[in-house]
C-alpha cells in the first residue's frame, strides 16, 4: 500500500488514502477542517434526542471529549437540554 498524503490549504487539513481493491484502486479523502463542536452541532441538528455515547461513537472521540464540548457550547448559549436524562432532547439555540 502506498504512503498517504498530506495537504493543507484555506479550507483544512486533507489525507489522502489509495484503497487497493482488487484489480482497481480508488482515492479515498478526509477532510478533517470541521472543528469537533461543529461536528457535534451537526449530529444535534439531524438528531435533537441523540446521546452522548451515541456522539462518541459516531465521532469517534471519548464520551469525556463530547461531555468537554457540551458543556463550552451551552456556555457560550448556542446549545440548551431541554427534559431529563432518559427522555430529554438537546437544543440548538444560537
């Protein structure tokens, strides 16, 4: 497999991946420009009761990492919870 590659420009950070499946290779990119708490605003919006550990998950990042990204985002007032643990939903307010 070849060495991925690396750029950088104005709209982020970008590796590039050649995935060898069979016969024929195809580019696979990543582009990593969004900041975790976009991600997280993001994931809200499609999904106003999703948990923590499902953030995790789909993030890829600690539940501890998501909880540190909350909390910044609810003081900062772009994000409230709304009800309790079990039946509560999160929303987006700024």
């Amino acid at each position: 497999m070849a060495e991925p590659s690396f750029s950088y420009d104005a709209t982020g950070f970008r590796i590039e991946f050649e995935k060898v499946s069979g016969k024929t290779s195809e580019k696979v990119s990543e582009r990593m420009s969004e900041k975790t708490s976009d991600k997280i605003m993001f994931l809200i919006n499609s999904n106003p009761a999703i948990t923590i550990a499902e953030m995790s998950e789909k993030l890829n990042l600690s539940k501890r990492t998501i909880e540190r990204n909350l909390k910044k985002l609810q003081e900062e007032k772009l994000l409230k919870r709304k009800g309790g643990r079990k039946e509560g939903r999160w929303e987006i307010v700024g």
